[in-house]
C-alpha cells in the first residue's frame, strides 16, 4: 500500500487565501454575466480589434472615439444590420463590451498579483501552487478564445460562431469550477472519510450531463435556436420535430441544426432535473448522514427554478431579461453542484493535492 501524503495543503494564512479565491471566483461569476449580457443585447461586436494592453484605456476624445466608430462602420454588423447608427447609438453598445473586456484584465490582475505574494510567503504548497498557476493560464487561453470568438462575427456574416462561443463559455466555466474547488479545499481541511463510492459515481454522471447541457446551452445561445419552436412541451405541435436529420453528414446535425440542438436541450433538461431527483432518492440515506442534505434540496431547487426559467424564455422568444436571469441561474446551478461534487468526493485530511 503507498504511504500517504501528508504534506499539508496550507502552511499559513489560510484565512486570507480563503479570502482571494473566493473574490476571484465572484469576479469569474460577474465576468460570465456581462460577457451574457455582450452577447444577448448585440453589443460583443463593437469592438473590432483586441488590444491586450492600450486597450485597457477607453477613447479619450472626439478623434479617438471617431477612428474606434469608423472601424465598427466597417464591420459585418454595422453594414448588415445596424447601418445608419449614430455615434450615441454606437456608444450603448460599445460600453457593455468594453466593460466585459476590462473586467476580464481585472480578473487576471486579481488573480495573479496575491497569487505572487501568498507565493512569496510559502503561504501553500508547491502542488496548491501549481494548481493556482495552470487556472491562471487558463484564464490566458480565456481571452483568446474570446477574441477569436468576436473575430469570427467580424468576417463575412454579423454572428459569432457558436462553437467557439461554447468554446469560450466553456473555459470560463471550467476556471470557476476550478477556483470554487480550490476554495473548497482552503475552508474544509478535514472532512469526515465516509464517502460512498457508489453515489460519488452515479452523481459524477449526472454531473458530466449537466455540464454537457450547459454547452448545449451555449449552442442554443449562438444559433439563436431560442427564436423558433416556441411552445412547450411540444415543438410547434410535434413531439419529434421533422429535419432532426436533415443535414450531411449526420453528426453535423448535432452541431449546426437548430431543431437538433433545442431537440437535445428540452430532453437532456428532463434528464437533468430527473435523473438528480432520483440520485437523491437511491441515495437520501447516505445524503442525510453526511451532512449533504442542504446541498441536495439547494440543487433540486436551482433544477426547478431553472427549468421554469428555460420554458418561459423558450415561450416568450428569449426576451434579454429571462435569457439573462436563465444564464445566471445556470451558473448558480454549476456552482452548487461543484459543492456537493466535492463533498462527496472529499478526503479526510488536507493533503497536498
């Protein structure tokens, strides 16, 4: 049998760590929200150039905000659908975007410079380090998912690709499970050794499916699949929708066809939200005793709230408000669901891991 690993996670100042992940994570949260906001209100293509670092300042007089005008005017977007807008007009959607890019140079500001101090006074182990740094290139390969999404709106048609949007949300999603994680590890050192292998198992699948019907939802966002088949629980009257197929060769239906993706988000919903209920139901036993009940009601009631939410945007074509409250709720959702991940998975001990 190896011997364990012993070597603590922390050395000091546990509280302040605690602290910095825990603000870091809420940034990523109010990152992904405006960066819904860019993308739902037609603000993410404004800016047409991505400028790291003098991009930090807005224009800062009449000649600048001209010049940033006339290069949106020669856009997809403006020439497609917004021509003839005036310089107030360009301002309402310049400033959502520039906000969403300024926000992200302030997560990774956040991120990096108590990441050096807490490095400079030993404050964690060199593995706890090295996690730290890998979520911190991921949130380099963030931004230029980023971009790359808004170039693909900037080329021949007004709308980003899809994929990369998934892509893009996807990665953000993926830090902030990974800050929440390293929170998690920081606040609860020692946990009870009573875990079940058999409901972490079943529950790491119902996870993969809910994170999978994230993407699809990403993919509903960037097709703009909300707009059509407008009723529920039916699609316009049919409970199969004709052309779930109709595309060469068959897996690109699975990708590009609106029928298919909103087809697989309104099912795999139903799998999601039943498939925890059920979960709980096989496990209520071991839940209760481990002290995961909390956690439990809160996701079965996030799953209630958002699956409303789904049907009403669906209903009412995606009016900004619902498609916002709908994604800030999936991201509640995530969150929670990381939590009870983590208190089923947990050790007993805060190892270096």
């Amino acid at each position: 049998m190896p011997q364990e690993n012993t070597t603590p996670l922390l050395y000091r100042d546990r509280s302040g760590v605690a602290g910095w992940l825990l603000l870091c994570a809420l940034l990523v949260v109010m990152m992904v929200l405006v960066g819904g906001y860019t993308r739902l209100s037609g603000s993410g293509l404004s800016i047409t150039t991505w400028k790291p670092i003098h991009g930090t300042l807005p224009p800062l007089g009449d000649a600048e905000w001209q010049e940033e005008f006339d290069a949106y005017r020669a856009s997809p977007q403006y020439q497609k659908v917004n021509q003839g807008m005036d310089m107030e007009e360009f301002c309402a959607i310049f400033w959502p975007e520039y906000f969403h890019r300024l926000l992200g140079r302030m997560v990774g500001l956040v991120f990096f410079v108590p990441f050096l101090f807490f490095l400079v006074r030993k404050s964690f182990s060199a593995r706890f380090a090295w996690r730290l740094a890998g979520i911190f290139a991921l949130g380099g390969l963030q931004g230029l998912m980023g971009w790359l999404m808004v170039r693909s709106g900037l080329v021949d048609m007004p709308r980003v690709s899809h994929i990369r949007l998934a892509l893009h949300l996807g990665l953000a999603l993926l830090i902030l499970s990974f800050i929440l994680w390293a929170w998690l590890d920081v606040i609860q050192p020692k946990r009870a050794a009573n875990s079940n292998h058999t409901a972490a198992r079943w529950y790491k699948i119902w996870f993969f499916f809910m994170c999978l019907q994230l993407i699809l939802g990403a993919f509903m966002a960037g097709l703009h699949a909300g707009l059509i088949y407008n009723t529920y629980p039916t699609m316009n009257g049919q409970w199969i929708p004709d052309g779930l197929f109709s595309m060469s060769p068959i897996y690109m239906n699975f990708i590009e066809n609106i029928a298919m993706v909103q087809f697989m988000h309104r099912k795999l919903a139903l799998v999601v939200a039943f498939g925890f209920l059920f979960w709980w139901y096989c496990h209520r036993a071991y839940v209760r005793n481990s002290r995961l009940g909390r956690a439990c009601a809160g996701v079965a009631f996030i799953i209630a709230v958002q699956f409303t939410l789904g049907v009403l945007t669906l209903l009412h074509q995606s009016p900004l408000a619902l498609a916002l409250t709908h994604q800030m709720v999936a991201v509640a959702l995530l969150m929670l669901a990381v939590v009870l991940l983590h208190g089923l998975t947990g050790k007993n001990k805060a190892l270096d891991v």
